[in-house]
C-alpha cells in the first residue's frame, strides 16, 4: 500500500479563482491572444500581470 494513485503534487498549485467583469472587445481580443498563442486564458492573464510588472519594475 506504499504506492499513491492521482496527479503529483504541483510545486505551485493554483489554488485561488479569480473572477473579472469583461466587455466583448477585451474577451474577443484574449480569444485572439489564445488562438495566435496556444495558450488558455489563464496562461495569457498571467503572461500580462508579468509584463506589466516588468515594466513597473523598469520605470523604478
């Protein structure tokens, strides 16, 4: 009975939902981001919280 069954422990589980109110254009233009990209929205979303941090970072 040593051996676990199901998906390994992720290092950094995403544990926390987050929801956002949206208009047509910005869901049709992280559609688009997903479909150039092959990403989901959630990979997206976070690549734009990096970037935009990056950038605060560099104007310091």
């Amino acid at each position: 009975m040593g051996s676990r069954v199901g998906r390994p422990k992720s290092d950094n589980p995403k544990d926390i939902q987050l929801k956002i109110r949206a208009d047509k254009q910005t869901i049709e233009d992280l559609n688009f981001c997903c479909e150039k990209t092959n990403l989901n929205r959630s990979d997206i979303i976070r690549l734009g919280i990096q970037k935009v941090k990056q950038e605060v970072q560099n104007k310091k």
